[in-house]
C-alpha cells in the first residue's frame, strides 16, 4: 500500500524537481545580475534591491521546496 502512494507522488515530485530547478537557474542568474549592477557606480539603487529581495524570496521558495522533497524526519 505505501509503494502505491509512493508512486502516485512521482509526477508531483517530478514536477517540484522541475520547479526547483527553474528556481535555482533564476537565483543564479540573479546573482549575477546584482554583481554586475553593483559593479556600475552609477547604478539604479532601487532595482538593485528589489532584485536582491526577488533574489532572498526564491531562496526561501528553493529551500521551502527542498524540505518537501527531502524531509527531516526524526525517528
């Protein structure tokens, strides 16, 4: 009976690996965008926060995500 569950979790498991995945790929690029900006003197100060507040939300969505995949279960 558990296999059966267990299987019937593979597509949505499927899917969040594919979401973690495409959240990981945007935090690095993002990461990468605020290092250029930041590098620019005359740079927008504005979009450089909302970009690295936009960065700290997918890192909790990344993390969020990896506790539903991964568990800690204490035994």
């Amino acid at each position: 009976m558990k296999r059966a569950m267990e299987a019937g979790n593979e597509p949505m498991q499927a899917q969040m690996q594919q979401r973690l995945h495409e959240l990981q790929l945007e935090h690095r690029d993002l990461d990468s965008a605020i290092h250029q900006i930041a590098d620019d003197p005359s740079h927008d100060q504005l979009a450089l926060t909302r970009m690295k507040r936009r960065k700290l939300l997918l890192k909790d969505q990344i993390a969020w995500i990896e506790r539903q995949l991964d568990p800690d279960i204490r035994a």
